[in-house]
C-alpha cells in the first residue's frame, strides 16, 4: 500500500534542492508571477513536476516568504481589467472577447 506522503518519496531525480526552488517560487512571485503560472514555469524550464514533491506548496512558500498573496478574486479582476484595454484596442478580436465573457463568468461564480 502505498502512501501519499511526499516526504517518504524518493526524489533523487530532481536535482534541484528544495531551497533553490524557494528561491525561483519567491523570485517569480515578484515578479507578478500567480501560483499556478509558476508552476508551470517550474515545470516547462526546471523539470520539477510539483513544487510539493519538494515539501511545501508553492502558496505556502509564498506565505512563509511574508509576501502578500492574491486572492483568486483579485487575479480574475486584474485579468478582466487587463482584458477590457487590450479589447479597446482590439475591437474585432472575437477570441479575446469570449475570454472576456468567461472571466466575468468566474468572477460571478466565486461570488456566489
């Protein structure tokens, strides 16, 4: 049977050290990175799998840090407001719209 401890795993395949990986998570938080972005930069550029494979999630790292972190709803805000200004200038962009439409669907649904 196997257990879902990541401490108990071994991960002598990962040649990054869990502190090198605090430092690129903090790194990329500052530069206006979300969670789920650095994950995927972790993934695509440093071959970790999850952050979490390593000991700690990457929000936890990012509280332990003493970083403030965003709350879901603010991200979709800045992604809306983000959005309208590029439709501004995009007025026939139909894919950008439909995220647009999706964005408010998401934000409406975290206000329910």
């Amino acid at each position: 049977m196997q257990s879902n401890n990541t401490e108990t795993k071994n991960t002598d395949w990962i040649k990054t050290k869990p502190m090198e990986v605090e430092k690129l998570v903090i790194e990329l938080y500052k530069q206006n990175e979300t969670p789920s972005k650095i994950g995927m930069i972790l993934r695509d550029k440093y071959g970790i799998p999850k952050a979490k494979v390593l000991g700690k999630k990457i929000t936890k790292i990012i509280k332990n840090a003493n970083l403030p972190l965003k709350s879901e709803k603010e991200q979709i805000l800045a992604k809306i407001e983000n959005m309208k200004r590029h439709l501004e200038k995009n007025k026939k962009d139909k894919n950008s719209k439909r995220y647009l439409t999706k964005l408010l669907w998401m934000l409406e649904k975290l206000n329910k």
